[in-house]
C-alpha cells in the first residue's frame, strides 16, 4: 500500500520542507491538560518524593515544564531504576502508568532501589495526542548524540547532570531501564502515513497486535527479565499473539510476547543508557478486553515485574 498517496500533506516521492511541516503544526489541536491531568498529579507526590523540574519545552516554557520524581534515601549501593513515560504523549498509559506505580509503588521498592521517574517526556504531544514533537521530529527516534528534539535532549542532560548531584554515573549506576509505550490504531490510521509522507518513503502498514508486548534491545535481549515481565503482566492483561508470519508489528517473535529492536541503532529511549535490563512495554488501549484502567494496571505489572526479577535473581 502505497502510504503517501494517503496523506493529504505533501506531494508523492518529495519529502518535507518547511512549508509542509507547517503545514502539519496548523492541524495539530489542544486535546487535553497536561497540567491538569499530569503535573498536578506529580506535584501531589512532593510530601513522600522528590519531585525536579529539568527544563521547559520551548514551545511554551510555561506551559511545558519537565519533570522527574526520585525516592530519597539514595544510596550508591542501591541498583538505580530509570522509569520513563510519554516519549510518544499520545500514549496515554505510560504516562500514567508511571505515576501511578510511583503513587502506589515505588515506596516499598525504595529500600532496594533508587528511583528516577520521568512521567511524561514529550508533554507538547501528551497535550495534541502526538507521536511526534511540533517540529515533526519522533522524539523516540531522537535519543543519539547528534539529536534535534528537545524532548530527548533534555533527558539526556538532566541524566548527565545527576553526576554532580549524586556522584552518579549514567552508565554504570542505571541498572534497569523500563520505556512504557502503546500500540494503537492509530499508528496505521495516522502515525506511519504521516511517517512516509514526510521522508517520501514507502511504509506498508502492519497487523496491530491485540494485547501486550514487549521490544526487547537486539544487542541486550535479557530474555529472562523479558519473560519475567510477560509473566506479571499476563495476570492482569492479555497477550498480543504473533501474527500469521509469528511477527509483532512486523518484527520477528523472539519469544512469547517479546520482539527486540536495534535501540541505540534506532536512537530510542530504551538504548541511551548500558542499563543491564531494559526493555519498552506496549499496550494496545484499542483492544475491546481493556480500558484506560487496565492499561494503567499492565504499565505498573511490567515495572514490578522487572523489579521482581532482578529482587530474586540478587538473592539466588
């Protein structure tokens, strides 16, 4: 299926300039709060965390504030847990999927671990219900050292900055990094026409799998902690099955449940850091088995579910 065909802006086989990716900003809406439905939630988390704000999204310093929640107590003998949510704003569950393990979780994992939480890195796209940022940039394909998107860079600095503040350092203290994602119908509906227009390439649409999943890293597959989450979240959600060709989103199984992606190749969140476990969740909030809560309840299953392994695997 020929995709640029498809999308209404743009001419087939020339990619954007600056012209068409205005084009694409004046289309973009304000569908929800950000402030409303996510920073007054992080700000209610300050009597038990401590919450930082790390930078302001230029396209309205005011408005989108960035923020990160670490537990107190930190201690370099602790494994260090990089959460993230929101890459993609448009996918709902990750952003509050990692508020809410923070709110209901995080506390009784803290004397084991040291917690960085960054609920919503894309906040402009939480707001327009977007995979990209206004610049038309993928901030989730942006996480490499020569990245245009904000969004990435400034998590990638504030990271870097914690070295000072808590004699950390990025690459050796992270041990667990969990990406919470979602595939939704709207990737073949929308967000990957848009893609093919904008490059002037040719992107043929894929089955969207029907529950969760997970994107393992190539390189760092750790099938183990991968299976170890599948197995928390299947107790509270369904599994995405392979499709015909025993392929998710067009990827290979590698076992049940889990695909793996080049990350660092790639430029993902998942990859910026020599995490030992990593892994980046997908929930399928379309599905007719799920609704918004138990797509939040599947995000904070994974997190917990990873936390579990690695708990068990230190005293084995």
């Amino acid at each position: 299926m020929n995709q640029e065909k498809a999308y209404p802006i743009g001419t087939p086989g020339k990619v954007w300039g600056p012209e068409e990716k205005a084009q694409w900003l004046a289309n973009q809406t304000i569908k929800r709060s950000y402030q409303q439905e996510v920073v007054a939630k992080i700000e209610s988390l300050k009597k038990h965390f401590d919450v930082e704000q790390y930078g302001s999204l230029s396209y309205d310093f005011n408005k989108y504030p960035l923020y990160a929640i670490k537990t107190r107590q930190w201690s370099r003998e602790k494994a260090t847990i990089l959460i993230t949510g929101g890459v993609h704003g448009y996918e709902t569950s990750g952003v509050q999927g990692a508020i809410r393990f923070v709110e209901s979780k995080a506390l009784s994992y803290s004397e084991q671990f040291n917690f960085i939480v960054v609920p919503c890195v894309s906040p402009w796209g939480y707001e327009t219900i977007n995979r990209w940022n206004p610049n038309a940039i993928d901030p989730n394909r942006s996480f490499n050292k020569d990245s245009t998107a904000e969004e990435s860079v400034a998590l990638i600095k504030y990271l870097h900055s914690l070295h000072s503040e808590l004699n950390f350092e990025l690459n050796s203290q992270i041990n667990i990094h969990i990406d919470l994602h979602e595939t939704t119908d709207t990737d073949n509906s929308e967000f990957r026409p848009a893609l093919a227009a904008r490059d002037a390439v040719e992107h043929d649409n894929w089955n969207i799998p029907d529950g969760f999943y997970l994107v393992g890293n190539t390189l760092n597959p750790t099938a183990d902690f991968q299976q170890a989450i599948i197995k928390s979240v299947e107790k509270v959600t369904h599994i995405a099955p392979a499709d015909e060709n025993n392929k998710l989103i067009g990827v290979s199984l590698e076992q049940w449940g889990v695909i793996n992606y080049a990350a660092k190749e790639l430029g993902l969140c998942m990859g910026m850091t020599e995490a030992e476990y990593v892994t980046t969740t997908e929930v399928y909030p379309d599905s007719p088995s799920v609704d918004d809560e138990n797509c939040i309840i599947a995000q904070v299953a994974a997190i917990t579910g990873g936390l579990d392994y690695v708990l068990n695997k230190s005293l084995s």
